[in-house]
C-alpha cells in the first residue's frame, strides 16, 4: 500500500492538552480581534453614500465572522478518542452495500471485500436497480441481494434512504454498516468500530472518506483532511459527530425507535392537517352530490359531523388517534349504510312495482323466506358490507374517499408506516443523525481509514455531487433548524448550524468579488478608510485567523477546501435558490444521483464555470484598469488604497484559480500517462 | 419465540406472542398478521401478557399489522402489555396509535 496516499493511517496519537490549549487561545485571539474589526466596520467605516455596495461588504464580513465564531466553537472541544474499545462478541451486524446503477464489477469488488470483514457479518447487495445480473452475481459469491418488497409500488421511493429503509425491514442484525457501491471496506473495519457501541447510548460511529482515485494535488478537491478530521473530531467533542451516509455503522435500534417516533409525528400531523382542510373536501363533495337523492345529502351532513367529532376527540389531551380514527371510519361507514338502505329500499319499491318475481334471485344471505323479496333479503351482514369502505357508495364521491383515506394511522401513502432513515431531504445522513440526537442518542467519530473509495474524476460529476450535498443540508436547515429542535443541546445545535451556515457563502462571495472591482474602475470605496485605521484592524485579525487555520490544518492539504469555499460561489447560489424554492414553493430540485463512472468527453467544460471565468477576467481587467489610472493620476485614491485592493484582487485570483485546473483535469490515469510521457 | 392464535369469530382474531418480541421474531409477526387477515380475520388483538420484552422492532412489526388490517378494512387492537411493554410505548409516543387495553374483552369493545 502506497504510503503517500494514506497520510492519516496510523495508531492514534495521546490526546495532546497543550495543543488544544494553545489553539482555545488561538481562537480567543482571533475572535476578539475580528469582533474588534468589526464593531469599526459597523460604527465608523460604512460609507454609507454607496451603501448599495458599503451594506453587503460589511454584511458579508460579518457573515465571515460568524463563520470563525462556528469554526472556533467547533475545535474548542476536538476530541482525539485514541484506541477504541475491543467489540462485544455476540453482537450481530448487516452489511450493506446499497447501489442504484453502479457497474456490476464495481459492487461486487467492495461487495467481496466486504464478505473479507473478520468481525462475523452478513453481507447484503441492496439493489435499488433490481437488475437480474446484479442478483445473479450476488448469488454466485455467496451474498445477500435484497431489492424492494412489492409494497413499494406506486409509493414515493425515498431513493437512498428508501434503499435502506426496505432493507432494515428485511433483516435483522443489531448493527448495521453501510458502504456506498465504491467503498471498500478493510478487513478490520468492525473491529475497530463495533466496540465504541460498549456504550449504550452510541447509536452511530463513523469513519472518514477517503479516496484512491485522486492525485496528490486533488484538483477536484475530493478529499476532505478538514472535514475528516479536525472539524468531525470537534464535532464529536459536543456530541455532535455527523453521519455521512457511508463508512458507518448505525444501532439498529435507535435506528426503529427514530422511524417510530416520526411515525407517531407523521400520523398525528397529517391527521391534524386533513380535518383542518376537510371542510373544503365536504363543499367538494356537496358540489360533486348534487342531483343525487336527498339521502346522499344527509349522509354527507353525517360525515361533516363526524369530522367534527373527529376534531373534538383530537383536541382532548393524549388522545388516541387510533381510536380517533376507527371511530371516524365508522361513523362514515353508518353514514353510507343509510345510503345503502335507501338504496335497497327504493331498489324493493321497484321490484315490487314489478310484480311477482321468481325466489331464484336472492343472492347471499338468508333465503328470504317465502320468496317475496323484501329489503330483508339484505341482512345486517350484507348491508354492512355493501357500506365497507371499498363497497360504500359514497365512494364514488371521490372528495369523500381521499378524506375517509386521509383519516388513517397506516400512512397509506407510503410504502412503510415506519421509515427509521429520514426521507425530508435529498441526503438522509444529516437529517437522520440529527433526529438521534434530539433524541438523546451519543454518535462516535472514529478517526481511521478502514474503507476507501472512487472520487468523482470530472468537474461535472464534481460539481453535481457538491450541488446535492449542498442542496441537502440547505433542505435539512430550512425544514428542520438546528436552533429550535428540542433535544439537541446548545453545542449539537451549533455544531449542525455551522455545516449549513457555510454552504450560504456564495451571496457573500460575489460581494467579495464586485467590491474591489468598483472601487479601481469607479472610485467607489465602500469602506470609509483603506488607511492605517483600516489595516490596524484588519491584519491582526487575518494573520490570528490563518495561523489558527494553519496550527488545525497542520500537514494536512486544506489549500483546495479554501479554494473551493470561496470559488464555488455560482454552486452554493444555487443550492441556497433551488433548495428555498423546494422547501417554500414545493419546486422540484433538478436534482441528479451521482455518477461514479467517469463521463466521456472531448474539450474542458469551460460552460460550467462560465461566472467564475468572468469574474477572473473582470478582477484582472479592474487590476489594470485601477493602476493606470493611479499611474495617470485620473484615480481618486491614494498608493495605499491602491495596493490593498490589488491584493485583494490578487487573493480573489488565485482562490478561483482552481477552476481552471478543475476543468482540464481529466483524472488520475490520464495524470500519470502524462507523466509517463514527459519523462 | 412462539405465537398463540386464538380466533374469536368470523372476523376476529387474537394473537399472544410469547417471549421476546424483538427484531429477530417481527418477520414472523409480519406474516402471521397477514395470514390472518387474508383469512377474513381483518379484526386481530395482540394480547401481549405473555410478552416479556419488546423492542423497536417489535413495535415496527405491530404498526405494520396495524397498517394490513386497516386496509383491509379492520382494525389492530393490543392488550395487556406488561411494563416493559408499556414504557415503551410510552417512550416512542406510540400508546397514542397503538392504545393498550387493561383485556382482550375492552380491546375488541368499541
């Protein structure tokens, strides 16, 4: 195994107290000195005679700071675990390997490795495409293969989290480790991670991501040494270590009891919800009755009053909603029978009118005596069949159906009642870990590399990836925000904010960009001062803020992360809009499951980063442009002025630098065949 | 883990689980309430006094035999739980769907 690539694989180190000391004082530095920063910036440099620009600078620096604040909150507790405890030897694990299109030979690879593990598991192949060759060479090495029951057609599938969900009612282990088609796991991976489950409140240990497919420089920047590492590590110091939906190995039982409490939520939410719309449904209803007899009208007047009945009994406290329901079904069903009777009483006049008729027609039930046929002829059982929720004619009310369906603890309109991995965002992980949390469970970081996997080896692949990852966490925040879920303590709140709070750079990007542009082409200074009042405050906090960055990331290749923060810019916009509109307006997400296989092409895809190719060629443009007209003494700034916003632009130019190489990068083989050639 | 099937009438069923009630016995749970309710016995109690422990998983099985006989037009019913039982069900909130009856008799009443 190539040393190179594994720069994290070894024993833990000792926890190192003077380290975490000396980077609480760090974080006190740079925070005062930034709060310092920007109590001047607020009170005495916003030139408010541009505030179009002057407001979102200062915004978007004080956005940065909260930023600090998150991260500085996050190491303040980092927590190095050390050696993990040996497993209990009883204990039973799943496996699964979930996939959707993934080649065959990709699945299988991590499929047989996962068979390797040493700690007693079963091995399952989730296979969300239900392809026969999948199952077939499943089969033939001798692992589980599971795909959707048959309930699950017609029903929102949930896609991962749905993968998972029907496999957790498939099986039976107490544990359960999930890997996605590409990652393959290390013979060792349980037991170096089932023994933190000794605890009992421990429902989730995970472990990094680590990919083999990526060159030293990481042009895409795949890996993530910050993320998995210091961030996961102070993440976990406040009980807050998140669940990347891979490389991790869950409780089943929290797993259930997490799907039954949001089951019981769901039930009485959507119950609440349809008997507040039922009055709607019942005008519906009416509108759709009318012309029917006066019977129809009546009965619909008793299913009005049921649901108020239903309201009622709701309102009272620690209600029943089983009870609440049946009793409502039933009410209905009297309703419809009055109906029925109507029915067959009018249907009797008929017959009678009719004259004699041959006993020979009685259908079911008791005979009817001698031979006249009578509404009798229908006995109780009859009726009340004729008056069951599939027979009633109220049925045909289509209103009056989709309510009597909507009043129901079974959750008809999912495949599952229970759904223990959550499925209110496009990435199941963080919605799942959180609602643990809430609930009082512990989660476990676990600083090893015991699975690698394949990075995406394409800028658009890339980009997809980032853009459903972002979208996810946005949906989670909007849908769910950390800072009102009751549960989580303060520190878990913070922690799952800081996450989502980053992904909303890309606003404050642009105004990052556009600033020093307007000030070397127009003049327009959006700070009062780029003086010494300026610098004074600003340097101390910037050289303390990369230091503290430096000391975390020390050895680690955190350089592409920054870039990309900050570059991505046009992803994050988009993410932060379409995740909005998805959660407030119901808009689709446009969103695409990632590929893991490389996409075939011919040129670099300039078109995918089109905004920041545009902002490089406008940051240099306005770089020339502002030192001629200084050289020319047409500027209204002094040399000062002039050479901070050349820095800036400068920085602006090399952070978004990385696209370039992002693009032409046409993965690891093709990077080593150029080398192969040169030499 | 065994389970004890009792049927009252034409319509209604009761079923005993006996011993644990956990993820290793909900399978069978699962396919036993289906049985039973393709028979015509879309009315099932589970009688849980000879359950001595439940998990989360054997609450998952009983919301899901609750869900086959709603739609088959019935309804699922538990009685007697035991304290373990009943703290669960407290715990998960899901006394509120799955309401538990002192008798087999008050389950099937009302």
């Amino acid at each position: 195994m190539n040393a190179a690539r594994y720069p994290e694989r070894h024993r833990h180190r000792r926890p190192k107290a003077a380290n975490r000391a000396f980077v609480r004082v760090l974080v006190v530095l740079t925070l005062s000195l930034g709060v310092n920063y920007l109590v001047w910036r607020w009170l005495e440099s916003v030139n408010w005679s541009v505030w179009w620009i002057a407001l979102p600078l200062v915004i978007a620096e004080t956005y940065s700071l909260v930023d600090a604040f998150l991260f500085g909150i996050t190491m303040w507790r980092m927590k190095e675990r050390g050696e993990p405890p040996s497993p209990s030897p009883d204990a039973t694990v799943d496996v699964f390997i979930t996939t959707y299109n993934e080649p065959i030979d990709m699945v299988m690879t991590t499929a047989r490795a996962a068979r390797g593990i040493r700690f007693p598991h079963r091995t399952w192949v989730l296979d969300d495409g239900a392809r026969p060759e999948m199952r077939a060479a499943a089969e033939e090495a001798g692992i589980g293969y599971l795909t959707r029951d048959p309930s699950w057609e017609n029903m929102p599938r949930h896609a991962k989290a749905g993968n998972l969900n029907n496999a957790l009612m498939q099986t039976d282990g107490e544990f359960l480790m999930i890997l996605d088609a590409d990652q393959i796991p290390e013979p060792e991976i349980l037991d170096r991670t089932l023994g933190w489950f000794r605890d009992p409140e421990v429902a989730l240990v995970q472990t990094p991501q680590f990919f083999t497919n990526v060159t030293a420089s990481d042009p895409l920047g795949s890996q993530a040494p910050l993320f998995y590492g210091p961030i996961q590590k102070g993440k976990d110091g406040w009980n807050a270590a998140f669940f990347c939906g891979s490389n991790a190995v869950l409780r089943r039982e929290a797993l259930m009891q997490l799907g039954l409490a949001e089951y019981v939520r769901q039930v009485e939410r959507s119950l609440r919800q349809v008997l507040r719309t039922s009055a709607s449904l019942l005008s519906t209803a009416r509108r759709e009755a009318a012309g029917q007899g006066p019977q129809v009208r009546v009965a619909l007047d008793e299913v009005s009053e049921a649901v108020r009945q239903a309201r009622r009994e709701l309102g009272a406290p620690r209600s029943s909603f089983s009870e609440v329901t049946y009793r409502f079904r039933q009410r209905v069903d009297e309703a419809s029978r009055g109906v029925v009777h109507a029915d067959v009483a009018a249907l009797a006049r008929d017959l009678e009118e009719l004259g004699e008729l041959g006993p020979a027609g009685s259908s079911g039930g008791e005979p009817g005596g001698d031979g006249q046929i009578a509404p009798a002829v229908l006995d109780e059982e009859a009726l009340a069949r004729l008056s069951t929720r599939e027979m009633s004619p109220l049925n045909a009310l289509s209103s009056v159906r989709a309510l009597v369906d909507a009043v129901d603890v079974s959750r008809a309109d999912e495949a599952q009642p229970i759904m223990p991995m959550a499925t209110l965002s496009v990435t199941e992980d963080m919605a799942t870990a959180m609602r643990l949390h809430g609930m009082g469970w512990r989660s476990v970081y676990h600083h090893e590399i015991l699975a690698t996997g394949l990075a995406p080896e394409d800028l658009g692949t890339m980009l997809h990836q980032r853009l459903r990852w972002a979208q996810g966490t946005l949906q989670v925040m909007l849908k769910e925000n950390p800072l009102v879920q009751r549960g989580l303590a303060w520190g878990q709140r913070l922690m799952y904010f800081a996450t989502m709070w980053s992904y909303l750079s890309g606003f404050f990007a642009v105004v990052y960009l556009v600033a020093p542009v307007v000030f070397l082409c127009f003049d327009i200074r959006p700070v009062v001062s780029y003086g010494p009042d300026f610098l004074l405050r600003l340097i101390p906090y910037l050289v303390f803020n990369q230091l503290l960055f430096l000391v975390i990331g020390y050895g680690k290749r955190t350089w592409r992360g920054t870039q990309y923060s900050l570059a991505l810019f046009p992803l994050w916009i988009r993410a932060t809009w379409t995740a909005f509109a998805n959660v407030c307006f119901g808009r689709p997400l446009g969103f695409v499951v990632t590929p893991k296989t490389k996409q075939a092409r011919a040129r670099p895809p300039w078109r995918l980063v089109w905004p920041q190719l545009t902002a490089m060629a406008l940051l240099a443009l306005s770089a020339v442009t502002g030192t001629l007209r200084y050289l020319l003494g047409v500027a209204d700034f002094d040399l000062l002025s002039l050479v901070v916003n050349l820095f800036w632009v400068l920085f602006d130019l090399v952070i978004l630098s990385v696209v370039i190489s992002a693009a032409t990068y046409t993965g690891p083989e093709s990077e080593e065949q150029k080398v192969a050639e040169t030499l | 883990m065994n389970f004890a099937t009792e049927q009252i009438d034409t319509r209604t069923a009761v079923i005993r689980p006996q011993g644990r009630l956990t993820m290793t016995s909900t399978a069978a749970l699962r396919s036993l309430v289906t049985e039973t309710v393709e028979s015509g016995h879309t009315h099932v109690v589970v009688d849980l006094e000879a359950t001595e422990f439940i998990d989360s998983s054997g609450l998952g099985a009983l919301v899901s035999g609750l869900k086959t006989c709603r739609q088959a037009g019935g309804d699922l019913r538990i009685a007697r739980p035991g304290a373990q039982v009943r703290t669960v069900l407290e715990l998960t909130n899901l006394d509120r769907v799955l309401r538990p009856a002192a008798t087999v008799r008050g389950a099937l009443g009302g």
